[in-house]
C-alpha cells in the first residue's frame, strides 16, 4: 500500500497492480480540515513519482469521520466500485458517477441513509447484490 497526497492536499492510501490504482482509504488532508466534499483523484504518483491512472475505488477502512462528507465525486477513468466501498457513510448526500464506470460492486453505497437519488451511466455491466439503501431513487443515463 501507497499513501499520496493529490492536488487538492487529500491524502489517500492505494495499491498500484499492473500500472493501475485502486484506492483503498482516504486518510484526511494535510491540514486536518474535515472535509464534506471529496473529489476522487484520476491519478495518483507513486514512490518513484510515476502517474498512475485510478480505475478502482475499494472499501475504506480508516478512522475518518465519513460522516462528514456529503459529496463524492468520481472522475473519468473510473471504471470500478468495489464491494463495501462507501458502506455506512451516512452523511452521504449525492454521488458523481462517470461515463466510464462498469460496476458497482455488492453493498457498495448500504446504509448511506441520506442518499437518495442516484444516476448511473449506461456503460454499467453490472451491479452487485445491495448494492443499494432500500430507499435510494435509480436513474440510468
């Protein structure tokens, strides 16, 4: 695992496999500013200062309080929710999906209570079981 820190100052945990990211947390920023609005990077460098594009967002594991953010915004190239991957963020309010993403894995937004409404591309392949709160309104692009 690879901790960076993207343009914006957040800081992120990744692993990098076949020249490709999956980012595993969000830590915080540098400056410790609780943040309601997180914009996922489109790549990370690595120790060697490589660029690396983010095609996968998997399950966070830290001690951030998600509950603090209303809204993710997920960029192109993003092609991958894992399993878990925002489960429990119930301050979550709205969710920016690209044109480029093809799965959204089981119980990848489960009990995000506040999120409401959610626009998916219609380049998605497939959706995992619960991938969804029960209350969630799906509308497809």
């Amino acid at each position: 695992m690879v901790l960076a820190i993207s343009q914006a100052a957040l800081v992120y945990a990744f692993d990098i496999d076949n020249g490709k990211v999956t980012i595993n947390d969000y830590i915080g920023n540098e400056v410790n500013v609780r943040c309601t609005s997180i914009e996922v990077p489109h790549a990370l460098m690595g120790r060697k200062r490589e660029i690396y594009p983010v095609i996968a967002i998997g399950k966070t594991d830290s001690r951030f309080p998600w509950h603090a953010v209303n809204q993710i915004i997920i960029p192109e190239g993003v092609k991958y929710i894992l399993p878990y991957a925002f489960e429990y963020m119930d301050g979550l309010i709205s969710v920016e999906l690209p044109d480029s993403l093809e799965s959204i894995g089981e119980g990848a937004f489960k009990d995000c209570s506040r999120l409401k409404k959610l626009v998916i591309p219609e380049t998605i392949k497939s959706i995992g079981t619960n991938a969804f709160h029960d209350s969630i309104e799906i509308e497809y692009r």
